[in-house]
C-alpha cells in the first residue's frame, strides 16, 4: 500500500513540473481587451482529483482532492500579481474564470488535472485584442440623422446578444431568432425609442432612427459566446452625442423658395444697373463753344418780314 502512495507521489511531483499526460490537447481563444472568459475543465471535482491551473508554466490555481487546499493567483505564488483578484476558480467543476482580461494575459494556460484513474492535460492559448476604434471614438449625429452600431463580429447560432442604453434592457438576440425584442418588447416601461430601433439578426448590429438628443449616451452591448470547451461574456461600448439642429420655423422647401426668390433680385437689380449705366455714357453734354455760338432766344425780338415796294 506505501509502494502505491509513493508512485502517485512521484506522478504528482511530475505533474507540477508539466510532464507529458495521456489525454493532451490544445483550445484556441481569441477575445477582446474588458471582455470576461471561462475556460472549462470538463470535468466535476471530487476527492481523488487534483486540479492545477498555470500560465506560461507559472501556477496561478489549485484545487486539491480533498478541496481543503485552494488557491489562485498570489495565493499560489507570492510576487505573482500579474491578475490582481480577476482570477476565479469554480470548486464545482475546477473551471478557471479571467475577468476583465486585458492584452498582458495572453500566452498558454495548461489545465493539468491529476486523479487515481489518469493524468490529463488541456492547453487553452489565449489571444487578448485591443478594442475597434468604433467603440474607442466618440460617435457624433445630428438630430434627425440615423446611427448604426455594428458589434463586427461574426454571430453564432448560440451567441445570445443583449443591448443596454444607461444600464436599461432594450433589445436582445437569444439563440433561437424567435426570441427578439426591442424597446418596450423587452421593458414594458421603457418607450423613449417609439419604433425606432431596428436590430439585424445575422450580425446584432443595432440602428436607431431620427435620432434626438435624448438618444445621447452610452450603448452596451453584452455578447454570450459559449463554445463546449470555453465561454467568452464580451461588452462592447458605443457612446453617441447627437447634436441639436435649430428649428427655422420653414420647411427645406420653403428655404429653398426663398433662396431662389433673393438670386431672383439681385439678378434684377443687376440688370437694371447695368443698363442705367450704360444709358449714362450714351448722353453726350452741350459744350462751350456751341452755347456761345448760339445765344438764348430773346422772346422781344420780331423777326422782319420781307415787304414789297407797291
């Protein structure tokens, strides 16, 4: 019986130290920078299990068989803060959950899961990217104007999307496409958008229509991706500032009628200018010369009549 105790030991010791295990494969997830990922043992914990988590070889979670010993992150290695409290570990299961995941966490995790039966391992090599400029930029509408928020991501038949404007539920996706809402579908009492929302089902984007300056804040949207060996809660941020157009009063019609109404008369006005001015050059003035050549008309003066001598 001793003989046997010290074999699983030495397996044990082996183990810590990332031997080679029957059962070894590899699980590949990309996700974005704030997004939260669970990456899954597969298995349910119980007294001749030890689960131990590492990064880049680095112990960062256990759970012992007898679940007296647990510990994650610089409970497992004093120094080690590189996930500063984002680690969590379910007992039930030993799966491991990263919250708020930033670009300095990606790199291998190895599940090394040891029990009486068999020494398994599952690599999962994670890839942390940076936001889209969409969700980093402010998005700027004027009132009246429709905006589009497109989460760029390919939707899976199981993804559930939900979005949020101010922490309120106004329209979702769940796994099944007859389970849509939005606006006062999905709260009753929330009808500030009146119709106004319209969410594609291939890819959740979401667009609002004549847009007010109430529509004016953040958008969330919370996106579910389950997969049989991870799962994946991504949030993304849209924020929106539409912009107030004075009201003239007028209709773009009537605008432009008064437009064309003001070229009208400034084209008259013109006209008449120029021809005024050219009537001005055409008056040639009475010089000098002929005023003296010929005096005014004296009214006293009679003028003489020719007689005949009879």
């Amino acid at each position: 019986m001793s003989l046997l105790v010290n074999l699983l030991s030495v397996i044990l010791i082996l183990t810590d130290h990332g031997a080679s295990s029957v059962g070894s494969d590899e699980v590949s997830v990309s996700v974005m920078e704030g997004d939260s990922v669970t990456l899954y043992t597969g298995v349910q914990t119980n007294r001749l299990q030890d689960i131990r988590w590492y990064y880049n070889d680095i112990l960062i979670a256990r759970i012992d068989g007898d679940l007296n010993k647990t510990c994650t992150d610089v409970q497992c290695n004093e120094g080690t803060e590189r996930f500063r409290d984002r680690l969590k570990l379910d007992h039930q299961t030993g799966s491991l959950s990263i919250m708020n995941i930033t670009n300095t966490h990606s790199g291998e995790y190895r599940l090394n899961i040891f029990s009486s039966s068999r020494n398994s391992v599952k690599i999962f090599s994670v890839n942390v990217q940076g936001v889209s400029a969409a969700e980093r930029d402010e998005v700027k509408k004027n009132e009246g104007e429709s905006v589009t928020f497109d989460p760029l991501v390919a939707r899976k038949p199981n993804d559930v999307m939900t979005w949020y404007f101010s922490d309120i539920h106004i329209a979702d996706i769940t796994g099944d496409l007859s389970e849509i809402c939005t606006d006062v579908q999905c709260k009753e009492d929330t009808e500030r958008f009146r119709d106004r929302l319209k969410l594609d089902h291939q890819t959740g984007s979401l667009t609002i229509t004549h847009t007010t300056h109430t529509d004016s804040g953040l958008y969330k949207l919370q996106i579910n991706i389950i997969n049989s060996s991870f799962s994946v809660t991504r949030v993304k941020r849209f924020n929106l500032n539409v912009i107030d157009v004075p009201d003239s009063g007028l209709s773009s019609g009537a605008v432009a009628g008064i437009v064309v109404g003001v070229l009208l008369v400034i084209v008259a006005v013109a006209v008449i200018y120029y021809h005024k001015r050219n009537n001005d050059h055409a008056a040639v003035p009475q010089s000098e010369d002929d005023a003296d050549n010929n005096p005014p008309h004296d009214p006293n003066d009679i003028p003489l009549e020719d007689t005949e001598e009879n």
